[in-house]
C-alpha cells in the first residue's frame, strides 16, 4: 500500500514571495504518478500540477513548479510570486500506473494537507 | 461542457436514516470514484465504478455502504442506516480514460448526521 506524508500542517507566506510545501511518500511501485490539488475554502478540488514518475524533468505551470526527487521519494511544489487567491489547503497525492484497463484501480491516496495563507 | 455534478450540495440526516449521494460525470467520461474527507484530513478513497460496473471498492466500509453506476443515470452513493461518523463531505471525480489522467472533481456534498 502506498503513503503520502505531508510533514507541515499549515505555513504562511508573504504576497508575492516563494513558499515550498513538502511531500514524502512510500511505495514499492516503479511508475507511477504525482499530483498536486488545492482546495480553496469552496472545498473545490483543483488540480494544480501533475508529474510522472518515469520523467526525470519536473513539472512546471506558470507560478507553480515541482521537485521531484525520485530516489528519496520526495515530491515538493514550489509556489512563486504568492498571490491572495493561493490561499487553500493543499494536497499531495499519488497514483500508481496501472498498464490497461481493467488491471487494477486509479484510487488516488493522499496526504493530510497542508493548509497555505497568503498574507498580504 | 459542465463540470462534474454532484448533488445535494448539503444533506442533513437523522441517525438511522438512508442517505443518498449523486454525482453525475463530466461529458464523455465514464470512470467515477468516490472519496470521502473527514474534518481536518485529505481525501480518503472509497470506490471506482466504470458504467454498470465496480472495480474497486476496497475503500468502502463493510456494511451500510454501496455504489453504483447504472447504463442510464447519475452514479449514486447511499449510505443505509446513517451513524454520526458518518458526517463528512462526499467527493466524486470522474476521468475520461485511465492510467494516470486527471480526476475532474465534483463540488462535494456535505452530510450532517444529527
């Protein structure tokens, strides 16, 4: 079974800085995919950004961007240029690849969440 | 093309009573999963159902509990028999395909049992 751990209940960060939120996980699967979803106050999810395991570039969209360490099983976002809307709770989670339909299930397991203020 | 439709949004049960959850997918999709998120926590995986079929449902509790998605119709979760703990917000998300492709989620539906 697979665990993601998110070590860091709550940060704050300043408008317009950089805030890095961590993510562990641990799995015996060789391929597989990450994620990063927001959770606004609305209680949306929100897919912020997606990384596959068998691709050694990280992931980048716009202000969001990942550090996937794959051998330490590490999978951190780093927001830039925080903004007031970045304020949400954030969860990392995890997929494992699964090679035709009807193999097995695309469950996603998550982390705990941590929960972002921006502070204007 | 609408997003993933759950409905109610809210839903307030006695203990005891029958709760019913619907989550209707995206256009073209015909993968659903359901997650449940306790207070305080991340979301926890319940059951992935493809049209007229359970996949896998490892998630569910034991009792009280089923899913379903039918040929025609919105997939449906019902909870029998409502217990307190059983208060939580209820996530659907469906995807086009399989194998790593996003899970479009729905809204919610938040259940209160008094």
């Amino acid at each position: 079974a697979q665990t993601v751990t998110q070590s860091q209940p709550e940060m704050s960060v300043q408008e317009a800085e950089t805030v890095t939120l961590s993510c562990t996980y641990d799995t015996s699967e060789s391929n597989y995919y990450l994620f990063w979803y927001k959770q606004p106050p609305s209680r949306q999810m929100i897919l912020v950004i997606r990384q596959e395991a068998y691709k050694q570039q990280n992931a980048t969209e716009n202000r969001f961007s990942v550090n996937f360490q794959k051998a330490a099983k590490s999978f951190s976002l780093k927001i830039s240029d925080s903004q007031l809307g970045d304020t949400a709770m954030y969860f990392c989670a995890f997929m494992k690849h699964v090679a035709y339909s009807g193999a097995g299930s695309y469950q996603l397991t998550f982390g705990k969440g941590t929960k972002l203020s921006v502070i204007p | 093309n609408a997003g993933v439709m759950q409905n109610p949004r809210h839903l307030v049960r006695r203990r005891g009573q029958e709760a019913r959850l619907r989550c209707s997918p995206m256009k073209g999709h015909s993968h659903v999963y359901w997650y449940r998120q306790l207070p305080e926590e991340g979301l926890k995986f319940m059951v992935y159902l493809q049209k007229e079929n359970i996949i896998d449902e490892s998630g569910m509790p034991k009792e009280r509990f089923s899913a379903e998605f039918p040929k025609e119709g919105p997939s449906i979760l019902r909870i029998q028999q409502v217990v307190r703990g059983d208060s939580a917000a209820y996530f659907c998300a469906s995807s086009p395909l399989t194998g790593g492709n996003e899970q479009f989620f729905g809204p919610g539906t938040r259940l209160t049992v008094l």
